[in-house]
C-alpha cells in the first residue's frame, strides 16, 4: 500500500521541481545566448528567457522560505 502525502508534500515538490527545471532552462538558454552570437533578436530573446528562468527560480526560492521557515516537515 502506496504511503500517504499531506497536500504540504505536493506543494513543496512541485516548487522544487519548477525551481530546478528553472535554473537548468536558465542555464541551458546562456549556451543558446552564445550560439546567437551573429543574431542579435534571437540573443535578446535568449536572453530574456534566461532572466524569465532566473526570476522564476528566485520567486520559488522565496515561497520555500515561507512553506519550511521555523516548521519541520513530516514525513508521513
């Protein structure tokens, strides 16, 4: 039998995965921003992405910070 997860445990690693997928699109857009190097629109809009990425990871970050601040989490 499957163990149980608390709505907490959801939340919490669906804001770690979007913050990872995040940093990992942040970082993989800095690669394409090179590649573009002859082509400046597409290496705006690289760039772009790359800080949409950064300020996404950065608001999970924050959201973290509140869900676990002074709290313990559980295992069920």
């Amino acid at each position: 039998m499957a163990s149980e997860h608390t709505p907490a445990d959801d939340v919490v690693y669906n804001l770690v995965s979007v913050q990872y997928h995040a940093l990992k699109e942040a970082q993989t857009a800095d690669k394409y921003i090179a590649d573009a190097h002859e082509h400046e629109d597409v290496r705006q809009f690289f760039t772009e992405v790359a800080e949409q990425n950064r300020e996404r990871a950065l608001r999970c970050h924050e959201l973290l910070g509140k869900l676990t601040s002074g709290r313990t989490l559980q295992a069920v």
